[in-house]
C-alpha cells in the first residue's frame, strides 16, 4: 500500500525524490519522507500527513546529494506519526531504508536486537531492518543484504543504503511489487511505474526473491542467494502525461474524461474491420479448451468484484455457462469448489491485490487454470496467472476507480462474445450487431460525459445535504447500482446502499423517507415495468428519484426527479455507458461536500495486505 522510489545519478535526488512520491501518493498517504546520502552522511527528512508537509520540510532543510530514497506510507504496523514513517535508521544514521509489506517475524528479530543493544525509535516492522543491517554488516552491503533477508518472513519490497558505501542502492523484491528505472547515467527504484514515468520508460521488474545492485553505472541482478540472472529490459507503453492532472482539479475527474479513449485501446485490434470476430490473441487458450469448460468463476475485489458481477450476467446470458462470482478475501478462505474443470479468472486493476493473489495461489492449488484481468503490464497476478488480459486503460491514479472498471468491462464484453462464438451459443448475426455496437460505445460514453456533466454539477448539493443515498436496478442495472453505491461511498462518505429493485420491500424500504435520494437504473426493457413500480413505491414514501434510462419513456419521465438518458445501444451492453453517470454524480458530491476526492479517507489504491 505504500510507495517507494529511489535514485542515483548525477541529478539532485531530492527533488526527483519528491516528484516520484507525488506521482506514489495514491499508494499510501498518512506520511512521507526521503532520505539522502551526501558527503559520507545520511540526511532523513519525514513527515506526518500530506506530501506537502514534507515538501515544506524539505524546502527548510535541502538536503543535498544524488543518490536518495524515499516512501509513503499507509500505515500498517504503528500509528501514522513521523517516528513511525520512512526511511528509517539504525541506531546511528548510517544503515537507511525503506519498505513495503511486512516484516511478520519482526517482534522475535526486535527481542533480539534489543538485547544486543540496539535502541528502536519507531512502532514498525521495518526499523528491525535497519537495525539488522546495521548489527550484520562487516564491510560489505551487498552480502550483508543477502545474510539479513535470509533471516526476514512475510511480504517486502525494500531499499537500503550506507554511508559506508555511498555509491550504491540495494533492492529487494519478495511478495512486492518493484522495478528499476534505467535512465541515461541515472537509475530509478519504484514500486510503482508512474513513480518514475517522467524520466525513463525502460525497467527491469523484479521477481520473487531477487535484488539490484543499482550504481550510477549499472545494475546487477541476482537471486537473493547470489546467482546472476539476466533479465530483458521492459519498455513500458505508457504516456507520461497520462500520470498528470493536465489542468483538471483531481486525477478522478481526469480519468473520467480519458473514458472514451481508455475504451479505444481496450477495443483496438481486437474486434474485426468486417464486426465479425473478437481477436484475443494474447489468449492462450485454444478454442477447445475454451470449450471443455462448463463453469467460471471470478474473483476479484472492490470495483473490479463488481465488474465481476456484470460479468456473470453478460457469459451466462451470451455463453450459457453457469458463472460463480466470489470476494477474493472469501474465495481463498473457504475451499472453493474449483478444480481444473473450472477457469478461475482474477481481475484486478493494480495485478498487485494481495487477496486477489492468494486467490491466483489458492485456485492453481487446485489445478484450476487462470486467467487474470489486469491495467498494470508485468505486475504480480498477471505474471503469476497463466494467462492474461490486459485492459490498457493506462496509469489510473485516483484511488476511485473509474476508467480501469469500464476498460474491464470492456474486456468482459469481448471475452464473452469470444466464449459465445467458440461455444456456438449466439449466431453470427448477434456476434456482429454486438460488434458493431461495442465499436460504438467510446463515441457513446464520450456523449454521457458532455450531456450529464453539467446536470450533475449542479444538483449534488442536494445530494450533499444527506447522509444516505439508495441505487436501485435489475439485472445487469443491479450490478452496475453496485459500483454507483461504492463510488458514492468511497469518496463523497455519503452512506450509500444498492438493491435489487424488487428486493427493497423486504426490508429496506423502512429507510425511505421525504427526499431521500434514490437513483434508479432502467435499461433492462424485460423488466422495465417492475422497475417502475419499485420507483413509484420509493416515490410514494417521498423518496427523491434520479432515474438513469436508456431512453425518454414518457411514463418512466413523468415518475422521475431527474433524468439521464443513456444513448440506444444493445441491452446487454448498457452497464458500461449507465455507470458513468454515477462516476460523474459521485464526483461531483464529493466535491460539493470538500472530500479529498483522489485520495478518501482509510483508503490506498493498491491494497497489498491483507
Ligand atoms: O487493483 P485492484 O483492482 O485489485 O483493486 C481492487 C480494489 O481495491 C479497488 O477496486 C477499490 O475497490 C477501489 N478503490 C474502488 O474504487
């Protein structure tokens, strides 16, 4: 959950360390802090709070040197406190470092270290480290490195570096994710891509159990047991500019506008020019295994869980195959019932969800095979799975996640109709019409944007004045209500509820009272009626009802507060143009009511423990 970067070269560190950690910040943000090795002395400058305090700590202090390591940090052992952020020291500052995961053994290394003298100033795990280091060296970082990980259990990804070698970062890769930017006479460490995006595009990903030895005149990698490995240079496809706001007000609303383009290149070269086929080339499955299966189950978290849901309704409806939808953190709980009948797919923005991949473990335990659905190219669960989908919805920065779930759900479309037409479960007539559409949809979300936006601008206030709003739909419209209900939550703090439309009288009703909000989703025209009379009954209780429709009913109209228009696509496509109005509303009462719309309360982008 927290952000690493590091840098040698021959730049100043301190801003390029700073500049990487605002580009981190959506990991982890309750502190930061970087550290710096000039002049055969260590420089630590941390902060409590927003990146920005730190940046006012830095201006004060300037730090000088080239060569630095920094973090944010989402506090996981000790409170959020500038003793407990990162770098952290020895007892003198000559061992520093930085880490992501957790150290599980730390107390017994902690009991130890203490009793051979050591003074620990912090809370955390990851002082052990440093402490260790410092106990263990003898005049060689490198190979104390490799003595000291020997001795650590559970998940890091860390960087170290001494005074006592000055010219050199040491990095550590084991259950977290970490790369190695290549520049010009320069080098990178990050945890996450957009870290270090702006100065190089060329990295090296760590795997499991392997370090870099990083100088300013190269890298060495080697197992963390010593056996040099060679590894190919990745070149990472992304825009820098993607990773900036470019003039909007927050990364989410930036990221709602890159939709249609998102959704671009999660279509191109994939559908046929003559909208007769779905090309998923990277799929290595062959149309007979893809057949053998008679059961799927998908498994993810948060946002990508909910386009799990769509999911379900779009394969057993085009596929005829029965889905089986599962919360990752259950999943690997509870001895699913899966088997290598079953084709587990795993979906996951970040590829780095720590209960997503022990679902990927868990599901090969049992001889499952899987596929995963991810944005981040060369991140764990895509490289761990056995096969992949990429949705190349480009850097998502904002913790609400709005272009990766739509480029998900564009994924899901495709590899459903590809499934129907290996299965001979849709004519080629449907393959083509639902084509044809798909090709449609960027152009169609594009126009939601334009059309709704300014609707939404201006009635959030209403929404802002209450403390619980209800989402409504049927079918695919529930699922999506799902994703609405968590968007409102997550960033605007507005309690937010999604139901069954039909399900709302066994219970829940009993909360509908005078202008309470409630957005209704009515696309599915087989059970457009129900749908209206789950409106009238939360209308009849005084409920204020915003209706997003496919098109203009006069009877649906005439029923509804506020209406949004959802252009004429296919049915079974729809989920993917009725969730950007609720994108567009949940932003919008966030801002209305001052949250911190990028980066909510409690919350990280990528969630890496559990
Ligand atoms: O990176 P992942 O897709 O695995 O992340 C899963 C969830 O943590 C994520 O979707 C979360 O629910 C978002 N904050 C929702 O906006």
């Amino acid at each position: 959950m927290c952000g690493i970067v590091g840098y040698i070269g021959d730049k100043k560190a301190s801003s390029i360390l700073i500049d990487g950690l605002n580009k981190l910040e959506y990991r982890g943000y309750d502190s930061a802090g970087i550290a710096l090795c000039h002049q055969d002395q260590v420089e630590v400058c941390k902060q409590v709070g927003k990146l920005n305090n730190l940046e006012e700590l830095v201006d004060e202090k300037k730090p000088q040197g080239r060569m630095g390591i920094g973090h944010t940090r989402w506090a996981t052992h000790g409170k959020p406190s500038t003793p407990n952020s990162h770098p952290h020291t020895g007892c003198e500052d000559e061992f520093v470092v930085v880490h992501n995961g957790i150290i599980e053994n730390y107390l017994s290394l902690k009991e130890e270290l203490l009793s051979q003298g050591h003074n620990f100033s912090s809370e955390t795990d990851t002082e052990a480290l440093a402490h260790l280091l410092e106990e263990n060296y003898e005049g060689d970082l490198e190979k104390t490195v490799r003595r000291v990980t020997a001795k650590l259990e559970g998940s890091y990804a860390f960087v170290v570096m001494t005074v006592n070698e000055p010219d050199k970062l040491i990095a550590v890769r084991k259950d977290s994710p970490l790369i190695i930017g290549i520049g010009d006479g320069e080098y990178f460490v990050a945890s996450d891509i957009p870290a270090i995006l702006s100065h190089t595009d060329e990295v090296y990903i760590l795997d499991d159990g392997e370090m870099g030895v990083v100088t300013k005149d190269g890298v060495d990698l080697s197992t963390i047991d010593g056996e040099p490995i060679n590894k190919d240079i990745f070149t990472v496809d992304w825009d820098p500019g993607m990773a900036e706001k470019a003039g909007y007000d927050h990364f989410m609303i930036k990221e709602i506008h890159e939709q249609p383009e998102s959704l671009r290149r999660a279509i191109s070269g994939r559908l046929s020019i003559d909208n007769q086929q779905v090309i998923l080339e990277e799929l290595d499955l062959s149309p007979e295994e893809l057949k053998g299966y008679e059961r799927i189950y998908i498994v993810a978290c948060g946002t990508a869980y909910h386009s799990g849901l769509v999911a379900k309704y779009l394969i057993e409806d085009l596929v005829k195959i029965s889905v089986e939808v599962d919360i990752a953190s259950e999943f690997r709980y509870r001895d699913p019932l899966v088997s290598e009948d079953t084709l587990v797919i795993v979906v996951s923005q970040s590829g780095e969800t720590a209960d997503t991949l022990a679902a990927v473990r868990e599901a090969q335990d049992k001889g499952a095979r899987v596929l995963a659905i991810s944005n981040v190219v060369g991140s764990t669960i895509p490289r761990e799975a056995d096969d992949v989908i990429y949705i190349h919805a480009g850097p998502e920065i904002a913790v609400a996640s709005t272009k990766a779930y739509i480029n998900m759900l564009m994924v899901f479309y495709l590899l459903s109709i590809h499934l129907a037409q290996i299965k001979e479960s849709i004519s080629q007539e449907k393959a083509t019409d639902l084509i044809a559409s798909l090709k449609n949809i960027p152009n169609q979300v594009a126009q939601i944007i334009k059309d709704s936006e300014k609707v939404f601008e201006e009635f959030a206030s209403e929404y802002a004045k209450h403390e619980n709003a209800f989402f409504i739909g049927r079918g695919l419209d529930y699922a999506v209500a799902l994703e609405g209900a968590l968007k409102l939550k997550e960033i605007s703090y507005l309690h937010a509820e999604s139901y069954p439309a039909g399900e709302l009288k066994h219970g829940t009703l009993a909360l509908i009272e005078d202008n309470v909000p409630v957005v209704a989703l009515a696309t599915q025209k087989s059970v457009l009626d129900k749908t209206l009379s789950n409106i009238q009954e939360v209308q009849a209780r005084g409920a204020s009802v915003t209706g997003v429709v496919l098109n203009k009913k006069e009877e649906v109209v005439d029923a509804l507060d506020h209406v949004i228009e959802i252009p004429e696509t296919e049915e079974v496509l729809t989920s993917i143009l009725t969730v950007v109005p609720l994108q567009l509303l949940a932003y919008y009462v966030a801002v209305e009511k001052g949250c911190d719309v990028d980066q909510p309360r409690n919350l990280a982008k990528s969630v890496t423990v559990e």
